[in-house]
C-alpha cells in the first residue's frame, strides 16, 4: 500500500466523484470486497495528478481515473499470474492410468498414507496430464498422488 497525501480540495474533489471506482468495477464485474484496494490508491493518484497539472483539464477527470484504475488492475493481475507459476492445476475428477479411483477419491480416504518421496514426485509434475475440470488447490496438494499409482 502506498500512502497518497491529498490536499483538502483533493480529498473534497476524490469524495465527489469517488462513485467512479464503483462504476468501473461493476462494469468489469468485480466485486467491491476483492478489488477496492487494488484501484483505489491508483484513484487517488489519479486526483492528485488531476489537481496538480493541468495538461490533464483538457480530459473529463473520470477518463484519467479509469486509465489509472485499468493499469493498476493489470499490474494485480499480472502479479497474480507471476504468483501461481510454478503451481500445477489438478482435476478432482482425474483418473490415475491403471486405476479406477480420482484424486478426489485420494484426497477424501484417510487409510492412503502419501509419503515425502511420493510428494517429491509429483511435484516434478510429470508431462502429458491433461485436465478436464480445474481446481486450483494448494501446492502441499498439487504434491499429492496415489501409492497404488506409483
């Protein structure tokens, strides 16, 4: 989080039209809980800029704050997809070759006993599993795979 100091007519000003990072989240369909702070300091940049330079008049205000809540949703993104790789996405439903029972089925039985070894294995994620339903699940599960497999 970044601390952005306004000037009581920025704070005025941001108040007046802060209905904007409403409408621009709802318009892409995010919730308000999830994502105000991810637009909201770049909001606020946004009045700050606004106020401070006036080669920025020439635009409705609502165009320059929507530009800088865009940029800061895909820097959230784009750190979101950095984060997850190196993470394996498995299927619940996948069945294991030469065996009739699905991860769910292992993930679910309390009598499969997966030791480190087999973690380490799997974490390699070995080529060629094709998944039909995605969940994503932790990394200490995406080491998970069936002794009876191995």
């Amino acid at each position: 989080m970044m601390a952005i100091s306004l000037n009581e007519r920025q704070r005025m000003f941001a108040e007046e039209h802060h209905n904007i990072i409403e409408e621009f989240l709802n318009a892409r369909k995010l919730p308000m809980d999830e994502f105000y702070d991810v637009v909201v300091f770049r909001f606020l940049k946004a009045v700050k800029q606004y106020d401070e330079r006036e080669d920025l008049k020439q635009y409705a205000f609502a165009t320059i704050a929507k530009n800088h809540m865009r940029s800061a949703l895909g820097n959230h993104f784009k750190k979101e997809r950095n984060r997850m790789n190196g993470y394996r996405v498995l299927s619940l439903d996948y069945s294991f070759p030469n065996s009739t029972l699905t991860l769910a089925d292992i993930l679910a039985d309390d009598s499969v006993d997966v030791c480190e070894e087999v973690c380490e294995k799997l974490s390699r994620t070995p080529s060629g599993y094709e998944l039909s339903h995605t969940y994503s699940i932790s990394p200490a599960l995406s080491r998970v795979v069936l002794k009876e497999v191995l």
